[in-house]
C-alpha cells in the first residue's frame, strides 16, 4: 500500500498530466515538455528531505517548548486558529522572498517558468525549503503556543494544495471566490511580467492579507498576461538555475565548463524520460523506510543525478545525454538485479527508464538513424 506523501505525489503526477491533455485538446496549445519536466525534477528530491526537517523541529519545540494554550481550546477552535495562523506566516514568508536578496536569490527560481500550469506550482529552488527560515521560525510560535502536530501537518497538507490549485491554466475567474481567496486569476497576477503585477498577491489560501497589507493587484483586463524572468540567460538545468543567481548575490563567478558538441533530442523524449524520473522520485518516497542505508543513497544520488542529466539534455547539451543513457541504464541492473527489487511499482518504472536509456543509446550512437543530431 503507498503511504500518504507518495499518493499525493502520484495525485499531483497525475494532474499536472491531465492538465497538459486538457490544454492540448481544449486548446490546441503545445505542451512544453521542456519546461515541465524542470518543473517537476527541479528540487523535489531535496524538499522531500527538508520537509522532513521541518516537520521533526515542530514535533521537537511540541515536546520541550510547549505552553498548552491552544491544545486545551475546543477541537474546532484549534483548527480554525492553525488554519488562519499558517496562511498569515505564509503570506510573510513569501513577501519577504521577494523582498530580501539572499531569500530572492533562490525564489527566483519559481518565477523562471514561462508556461503558467499545474507543473510552475512545483518549480523550486534546491534550496526553498532552507530558505523557509523565517516562515519557520514563524511557525515555531505555533508549536510553543501548543497547535497538534497532526493539525500542523493537515492543514499545512491543505495550504499547499490550494496553491498548487492556483497554477492552473484552465480556469479562469471564480466568481464570488475571487473576492475572498486567492484563485488562479489573483495568482497569474503574481507571476506576471507587467510592471503593475510586480510584488503583488504573495497570499495562498485567503485573500484578506493583500488586502490588509496593501499588496493585492486584480488581473486588468487588455494586459497581455507574460511570465518569466526579463533579461536572465535561459536554462533548464537545475544546477544552473538554482545557484546561479545565488552566484550573482555573493558576486562571485559561477564556474561553467565547455560543452563537447550539442545533442538534441525530440521535446517528448525528454518528457517521458522526466515523468518516468519522477514516478522513481515517488518510488523512493514510498520505500525510504524499508529501504537499507545504501540502497536509499544510492537511489537518492542517482535520481538526483538524473536531474542534472535531464536538464543537460534540455540544455542540448551532450554530456546530458551521456549521462541520462548511464544512470538510465545503471538504474534498473542495480536495483533489479543487485538488490533484487520486485514490487510491481518499482519493476514497472525501473523497466521504463531502462527502456527509455536504450532508446537514448540508439539516439546517441546511431544518430543519422535517430535524426537527433544538430
């Protein structure tokens, strides 16, 4: 059975997926493969490992800081406060990324995405989890005001899924929501290039802090809605990306190396290679536990390598794809026949990415064959 952090991870695969179809046959839009899978494959990896950080400080400062206020209100009362409390420390949290360089430096990264759906709610820095500092030390007065962990983790759980809500292309006003909370329309606002757009509706859930604190922007009509980042060097490598800009704030030289030769690649190619990555990203999150020490680093670094391969092939870059056809194919021997992986998820994903690095293998070594090549 998959524990509850990887069924919401397959939930969220599954309608950034649906979305990307939808789009496709509503619209006629082409799915950007490219900028999807770095939304998906970003940092996922390592937020899953900070989340879990947050999450054992909380039930730490509960256990030893704990004054017992809100714990003794009744039931419906402390869920009604965690739920209004959390929305307000986000808020904060977020104005402050877009106001602080340091924490901007690493924000920026979800700003970059160019194609406003489902998949930009995901887009993160590696290190946005690490950047929650002061949303967590926010936080922490809940834990010592005595807000239940297991009300902590739900109602943050539900914080989140209306945010990743609010990236969707498909609707487009929600009538008497709008007034209330924060909707797709208020969060297109926020992401958009528009100088009267900038720094406006940092909210997730309920609209009242923009309007409280004089931050809130409705979409205008006859404004074409842009996003993006104006005048920053496109990359779909999450190596660049996320510390790039972080380079630029220390002023200090971000090293480059030269790339061999390009190698390009269909956009699906790379599409399918990232869904079956992230299918593996939700394999190790249901397995962490049973998994041996090594085996669970192992795994780790090679999804996490997977990344940086997958973004180098976006990239057309051919170190990328020399790297994605070894770690595809390094993958799946490993695990099915050194450690003998045989749960039905692990084999079907495993099989597809060794399936897939066979594939790039074609393309790469017999390119005139595969027309991949520049």
């Amino acid at each position: 059975m998959m524990n509850p952090f990887a069924l919401s991870f397959l939930i969220m695969l599954a309608f950034v997926l649906a979305e990307l179809l939808i789009l496709k046959w509503m619209r006629q839009t082409p799915v950007p493969w490219i900028d999807v899978i770095f939304n998906l494959n970003s940092g996922h990896i390592l937020m899953w490992v900070f989340r879990g950080v947050e999450v054992a400080a909380f039930a730490l400062l509960l256990r030893h800081v704990n004054l017992h206020i809100v714990d003794q209100w009744r039931v419906a009362a402390q869920w009604a406060f965690a739920f209004v409390a959390w929305d307000l420390c986000f808020y904060w949290m977020h104005r402050l990324h877009h106001k602080i360089p340091l924490l901007w430096a690493m924000h920026v990264v979800h700003h970059q995405g160019e194609h406003f759906n489902l998949s930009l709610g995901v887009r993160n820095s590696w290190y946005s989890s690490l950047t929650n500092f002061p949303f967590i030390a926010i936080l922490a007065v809940l834990a010592v005001l005595g807000v239940p962990l297991e009300i902590f983790l739900v109602v943050s759980s539900l914080h989140y899924t209306v945010q990743f809500y609010n990236h969707n292309a498909l609707v487009n006003k929600s009538g008497i929501l709008d007034r209330c909370m924060v909707t797709p329309s208020h969060h297109r606002v926020h992401h958009g290039t528009d100088k009267r757009y900038i720094n406006r509706n940092f909210g997730v859930t309920l609209l009242i802090w923009d309007k409280l604190f004089g931050s809130f922007q409705s979409e205008l009509d006859g404004v074409e809605m842009r996003y993006g980042m104006k005048g920053m060097t496109p990359t779909h490598n999450p190596l660049l990306a996320s510390n790039g800009k972080l380079f630029t704030w220390l002023r200090a030289r971000f090293p480059r190396w030269q790339s061999r030769g390009t190698f390009h690649v269909p956009e699906l190619f790379i599409g399918i290679g990232g869904v079956i990555l992230f299918g593996l990203v939700i394999y190790y999150v249901n397995h962490e536990a049973a998994l041996a020490g090594a085996q669970q680093v192992i795994l780790f670094a090679l999804i996490f390598a997977g990344t940086l391969a997958l973004g180098g092939l976006s990239d057309a870059r051919r170190w990328g794809a020399i790297a994605w056809v070894a770690i595809a194919l390094a993958m799946p021997l490993l695990f099915l026949l050194w450690y003998g992986a045989r749960d039905a998820w692990g084999m079907v994903f495993l099989g597809l990415l060794l399936a897939h690095g066979l594939d790039g293998a074609r393309r790469l070594w017999w390119p005139v064959a595969a027309g991949t090549r520049a």
